[in-house]
C-alpha cells in the first residue's frame, strides 16, 4: 500500500522520500473547470514513483514583507476540501498543509478528529510575522493535534535561511513533528548547514533526527525569481546573475535544482541524516508546469526509484 510506503519512509526511513507539491485551483474557479485541472495533474502523475501529494494552504504574507507582492495574492481553494471534493481518483496519501492562524480552534479540532489517518498526513504552518492577529497558535494547534489525533502524522516547516533554525526543529520535534519539509532550496550551502546543525544537535541531546524533505521550485521568469525573493529564499547572488542572464531562465533553474538535489542527496547520505524532496509545481503555465514533472522523474531516479511508479499501487 502507497500508504505504508509513505509513513514507514518518514518514520522508519531507509530511503529517501519524495512529495509532488501543487496548489489548489483559486478559489473564483469553477467546479467544471477545477475537475479539468485536477484531471490534467492526475494524468502528469500517474507514471510518477511519487509517495504522496503536498497540498499547499495558501495565506496572504504581506505582513511579513512590506514591500510590493510581485504576484497578487489571489484565495484558493481550502486544501482540505480540495482534496475531499475532487482528489478521491489519487490513491496515494496527500499531505495538507494548514496555516494554523486561519483557523479557530473548533474548526482544527473538527478537521483532526474527521481526517482519515491512512489517507492524509499534515503540516503544521504558524504565522507569517510575529505581529500578525491569528485565530491559532502554532503551539495550541500542535497541543490540539496531540489530544485529538496523535495517529495523524504532523510535520514541520523549515526556513533553511534561518542560523537557529536547528533549534526550532528540535522544539517541533518535541512538540510531535515526525518529519520537515522545507522552504524552497536555492542555496544548497544554507540546507546543508541547518542540516548539519541540526543532526549533531540532535545527537548531543540523544534524539534521532527526523528526515528533513528539500523542497524545489523551478523558476521561469525574472518576476517568478523576484517572488522567490519576497518570500525570503536565498538566492546566491552568482545564481540569481545566471537566472536574470540567461537564454532560458526555465533551463537554468532546472538544471540548478537538479545540481542542488544531488549535492543534498550525496551530503545526507555522507551523514547519515533521513532526507526526501518534495518538487513543487505551483505556477499556471504549461511549460512550467511540465518542467517540474519532469524534474520529479530525474529527482526519483536519483533516489534509486524507478521511471514510472509501480503499477501495483
């Protein structure tokens, strides 16, 4: 079962795991439109060795950033219903991301105790800014995941950009967090010192490090780079001449993104640290789109996986 694949590789992880990430269709779409969209996904991941399917929760984050958002913020559909309303021909688990803070308590508690534990797993996302007004808290959803469902698997974010951020994983660590999936990679330097920082932590205090999945994004245009940076992604500044410079900014992140997964993949391994990927796919053009499909199929292979997924799933 795809199931048992997904929760025995981020508890007991011999391998390294691998998400497809999207986000749900914008809120305004319509439902003959949205099954036509889900439909075409489906179709680019059926020969995908893809363990599951990341379901992102999208929040408005301009209070973190004062600057101008270069893509407005547009609603989307809430990931839960998304995946209940139209995901029921994906028979791998998804895992749903909640941004804790837009939910009252009430409506996570009734969420946690209706979610069907072999289907879905979460991660948990706390607010954008400190200032920010929320309706919860990371820590009380945390504290309502461990009353209500501890059965349902919970991970974390990681900001690699962040110098404590070992320490922060370890608190969600104690907290219930089996696993981390990280903010999109484009310094790989910056992952592999959280990385580092965090498995020898863990070590010095007697805990297993949790598998950490490296999230990767390609980037195809200089507006879409321009985003990665409002949202706080590092981009080297030699990386970002390459992009801004190139024939083909949607060639030259790809080929980037594959680098940085090998050097992650050689780097843990050399470690002994659990580790995954998740590939994104979050913009609306076609090319885009299917350069993240095609980045899933080389990162799989990668991580030993064959082409195509196995057909008896």
């Amino acid at each position: 079962m795809a199931d048992h694949t997904l929760r025995t590789q981020l508890t007991h992880p011999d391998r390294g795991v691998l998400l497809f990430g999207i986000t749900p269709p914008r809120l305004s779409t319509t439902p003959e439109r949205i099954r036509e969209i889900t439909a075409a996904t489906l179709a680019r991941l059926s020969d995908l060795d893809v363990d599951g399917l990341a379901l992102y929760d999208i929040d408005d984050e301009s209070d973190r950033n004062p600057e101008e958002r270069p893509f407005p913020y547009l609603p989307t559909l809430d990931p839960v219903r998304y995946h209940a309303d139209y995901l029921s021909e994906w028979d791998r688990p998804a895992v749903i991301y909640r941004c804790v803070g837009k939910y009252p308590e009430g409506e996570l508690r009734d969420w946690l105790r209706n979610a069907d534990a072999d289907r879905v797993l979460s991660v948990f996302v706390g607010a954008s800014s400190k200032g920010k007004e929320v309706h919860t808290r990371l820590s009380e959803a945390q504290a309502l995941r461990r009353e209500v469902r501890p059965d349902l698997l919970l991970g974390g974010v990681a900001i690699t950009e962040r110098p404590d951020e070992h320490l922060r994983l370890i608190a969600k660590q104690q907290a219930g967090c089996a696993y981390f999936i990280s903010q999109v990679i484009y310094s790989a330097d910056a992952a592999k010192s959280m990385v580092s920082d965090y498995f020898y932590a863990c070590r010095e205090q007697g805990l297993d490090p949790k598998p950490v999945l490296f999230t990767l994004s390609v980037c195809g245009s200089a507006k879409t780079l321009a985003f990665l940076k409002w949202l706080g992604v590092h981009v080297p500044r030699w990386l970002e001449n390459s992009l801004r410079h190139a024939d083909d900014t949607l060639a030259e992140s790809y080929d980037q993104c594959l680098a940085n997964a090998r050097e992650l993949a050689a780097f843990c391994r050399k470690l002994g640290m659990p580790f995954g990927f998740l590939v994104e796919s979050v913009s609306i053009r076609k090319v885009e789109i299917e350069a993240s499909v095609a980045l899933a199929r080389e990162v799989s292979g990668l991580l030993g996986r064959s082409a195509t997924a196995d057909p008896a799933r």
